[in-house]
C-alpha cells in the first residue's frame, strides 16, 4: 500500500466498498444550520477561497442515483483536507435546540480524525457530550478574525508532507507533450464523432502530433477499480461495434472507399490511457486485464508513474 494513500476501507453504513481517500482534495467540509450561519458562511466561503481552499457544502451539491449520504456528506468528509463545523443551535418559539445534522456531521468529523475547527456563538451553549471538547466562541464582531487565525492554522497543520500530486488539465498535459499528443481541438466533424465514441464513459480524447492518431484519456483518479474495469471494457465493445460496422458503411457510401485505410489505421492504432489514483489500483486493473485482454493498447498509470515520467524527461518543479 502506497505510504502517502489511505483510504476509507469500511463503509459505515454497510455498502459493499467505501475506498474514498483521506485527505485527497484540497477542501474543507462546513457543517452548519443552513438558516442559523448565513453571516458566518459568507466570510467562510471567502476566506477559504481566498487561500485555495474549496468550501464544501452537503446542501450545495447534487448526488443524482447515488447514496445522498455516501455522496455529499461522508465521502467529503473523508477527502477534505479539514473539515469546519458551526455549532449554532437551531431556535424555535424562543428555544434554543442543538441542530441535529450538523452534530451527526461532527461526530463523524470526529470518528474518522478528521482536523475540526469548531465555532459557536458566545450567547449559546454546547450539548453536554460535547461540551467538553475545545470550541471557539465568537460574536459577530470578532468571527472574522477568530476565523482567520484557525484556517491559517488548520492549513499549515494538514500540509502533507507530500504534497498532493496535481493532476490538473494543465499538469497533465506535459505527459501528453512529452508523448507527443495533445488534447484534441474537435474541430471537425470526424473528430467530433470519435470523441463520442468514449465521452459517455468519461473518456477524453487525444492526438499525436500529426493528427492522424487517437488515444483515449480517462481521468479516473476518484473511482474504484471494478468501475473502471467496466469501463475499459465497455469502450472495448464500442470500438470493436463499431469497426465491425465499417464494411456495410462502405456498402451504404457513408465510408468513401479510399478512406478505408485511413478508418482502418484509425482502430489499428488508437490508444487507451486511463489514470488512477494508486499503484494498488493500477496492479488491480491490470491484473484483471492480463486475464482478459482487451483489443486495443491499453496503458493504466498511476499518478506516480505520471510523476516519474515526467521527472525523467522534463525540467519541472513538483
């Protein structure tokens, strides 16, 4: 298991796998009242963003077929490099009331050890089964600055001492330059329509320099292996569906006939390059495609090797 990776291996509420990475993301989990902190959130959001930090919200994200719960409150827990809980209580009829979802919320801050840097307001009182733990009181006039002190804090705190690997747009074509691809400019009909082949799946699609060679890129740092299996596989049966289909589209003049070694290079050469977030994953995947082969190239890396390619052959501060 790679040093600088760990993840979540038990789901808490008993889905097959969890394998979220702790720490993975450079954000921070707020759970607050969503009509109690409106003031507090706003100069959170700032100074978050301000220092390159990306606010979480469980009410700020949708989770379409997924697991509400997996999906926009533990996994981001888990990923975010701290986590910031604002204990205002919930007030009704003039009686105060501990908000339930953000205490669920800090409790599971608390049992994953997440960094917690949590606020309430001076005038209100901690739950008795927290009341105990250390809490920054604060009042309207002094939150900014309380707040302020105890990011900087939380940041300098959670620094890894390895740095997160960037795997940005940008980073990661310095791979592509270094292979002589490039993000494709889609600029043609042609282009267009091969990047449809694999855009369903997650793929991106590259060219070589010369623009006559393909290789698809999927990005897929934040899925498990056997998701990405099915995926590799199911580009597979796309490609192979549709260069079975190219002599009836000879027959029916859609494929001109002097095209044909063209759209049969095309399939000959066509890369797939799929990035990971682990070298345990990348011996998963390729262990299960050494079994059943696929039919095209097929490179799994990851963001490692994407490093060590790239310290090898190019001059580069990581």
């Amino acid at each position: 298991m790679d040093k600088s990776i760990r993840k979540n291996d038990i789901c808490i509420i008993g889905l097959p796998r969890c394998d979220f990475v702790f720490s993975s993301t450079r954000s921070c989990f707020i759970a607050y009242g969503f009509e109690e902190s409106t003031l507090e959130m706003t100069i959170l959001r700032k100074l978050l963003e301000e220092r390159g930090i990306l606010p979480i919200e469980a009410g700020g994200s949708l989770a379409p077929a997924q697991s509400a719960f997996c999906a926009k409150i533990c996994s981001k827990i888990i990923t975010a490099q701290f986590c910031i809980a604002l204990l205002n209580n919930d007030v009704k009829d003039g009686v105060e009331f501990p908000n339930a979802n953000v205490n669920m919320e800090y409790g599971l801050m608390l049992g994953f050890n997440k960094y917690v840097i949590p606020f309430q307001k001076e005038s209100q009182r901690l739950p008795f089964n927290v009341a105990g733990l250390d809490t920054i009181k604060y009042n309207t006039r002094n939150f900014e600055s309380a707040a302020i002190k105890a990011i900087e804090q939380a940041i300098n705190a959670t620094n890894q001492e390895e740095v997160p690997k960037d795997t940005s747009d940008q980073f990661l074509e310095l791979l592509f330059l270094n292979r002589n691809y490039m993000w494709s400019p889609l600029d043609t009909e042609g282009d267009k329509n091969i990047f449809r082949l694999g855009s369903p799946l997650g793929f991106n699609l590259l060219n070589d320099f010369t623009g006559d060679r393909y290789a698809f890129l999927g990005r897929f740092t934040s899925l498990r292996p056997e998701t990405i299996l099915w995926r590799l596989r199911k580009m597979n049966e796309i490609l192979d569906g549709r260069r079975s289909s190219i002599p009836n589209r000879v027959k029916a003049g859609t494929i001109k006939p002097e095209l044909l070694p063209m759209v049969e290079q095309l399939f000959e050469t066509a890369k797939i390059w799929v990035i990971v977030t682990s070298n345990d994953d990348k011996d998963l995947v390729e262990h299960e495609l050494e079994k059943d082969p696929l039919n095209y190239h097929v490179e799994i890396m990851s963001i490692d090797d994407v490093y060590t390619e790239l310290k090898s052959s190019i001059p580069f501060d990581a």
